[in-house]
C-alpha cells in the first residue's frame, strides 16, 4: 500500500470483470485479474485519501466561533438566484454547537417547519456591528476618496506635480514635514 499503482481501471472492469468492448488483445494479457484490479484501485483510492488530506490539513483554520456570536451565512447557489443576490445572509446567531465543526443557528427554515439550523462552520463567517467599526484611512486612501477640488476639504501640503513629475493633473504629498502628514485633512473654515 506504500506505492501508487499507476494503472488505471475502467468502472466496468472493476464491476463486471470484463471490457464493454472486444479489445484487440486478450483481456489476460492487458488487465490483471480482478481480484488485484480491485485490491490496487482499493489502495490507491486509501493513498489519495491521505494526500488530499495533507493538501487540506495545511489550510485548515479551526473555527473559533463561540455560543452566542453573530455570524453572516452563505448563501447556497441555485440556478434560480439572481446573479447579484447578496453572497451572505444574516446576520443570525449561534445557539449550540453540536460538534466541533457544526454549529445551530437561528435562521427559520419555514418548507421543515424548523426555527433552527444545522450548519458547518465553513459556511460561517463572523458579524461585526457597524458600532464598533473604525475606518483607519492613510494617505493613499484619502488620494482616491478626496482631491483639492473637493468642496469645504482642504488637503494639507500638496504639490503639484509639476514639481514632482512634470504633470499638471496629478497631485503628491510632500515629504519633507512629518507633522504636516500627519493631519491629511482638515475643513475650510
């Protein structure tokens, strides 16, 4: 069971112990017998298992959900989904954890007559609330979201690129005051 036995059996084969077809050559002189066609698909089968399983196991991340958080739920694809239906609902709250990978929430299932489900984890992703979230913006996001041009927003120290690289439209910050960098932003007054 150590090797992988490179051969590779048709489903007829391995079921009936014949060809669907008349091969040019004898089947004895082309295929094993099907006790050892069986036995080699059996373990190379059990091989395959164990390298998947070593492939997964070097991203598995454990889930860290606890009884009470809030969770998004991913929602099932189904031919009959738009094509911008929202990739998550929720948000829904974990109730019990029935293993380590499956977990109750309270999402109604109204077709089973059930106010609970049963989901695993990897169709979990944590909630935050709008409360606690802090947008920590740096330079480069206030360049994309706000230009010189902007009504009642004055930038702080900008340079024209005439100065930096020769084009007029774009603008850079300066580098030379580090308490300039600091405040980005601030309103005409």
């Amino acid at each position: 069971m150590d090797e992988i036995v490179r051969f590779s059996y048709t489903p007829t084969y391995l079921l009936y112990g014949k060809l669907p077809y008349d091969p040019p050559l004898k089947e004895s002189e082309f295929y094993p017998p099907i006790d050892t066609a069986r036995t080699n698909a059996y373990n190379n089968t059990l091989k395959f298992h164990q390298i998947n399983k070593i492939r997964y196991d070097q991203h598995y991340q454990p889930s860290t959900f606890k009884v009470g958080d809030k969770v998004w739920l991913q929602t099932f694809y189904h031919p009959d989904n738009r094509k911008l239906m929202p990739p998550m609902s929720g948000p829904f709250t974990i109730l019990k954890q029935i293993s380590p990978v499956n977990y109750e929430i309270d999402k109604p299932q109204s077709n089973l007559g059930k106010t609970t489900m049963v989901i695993h984890s990897s169709k979990l992703r944590p909630y935050y609330s709008k409360e606690g979230f802090e947008l920590k913006l740096t330079k480069r996001l206030y360049r994309r979201l706000i230009t010189p041009k902007s009504p009642g927003i004055e930038l702080e120290n900008p340079v024209r690129g005439s100065e930096s690289n020769g084009s007029k439209d774009r603008h850079s910050w300066s580098k030379s005051s580090p308490e300039k960098q600091e405040t980005l932003i601030r309103p005409l007054a």
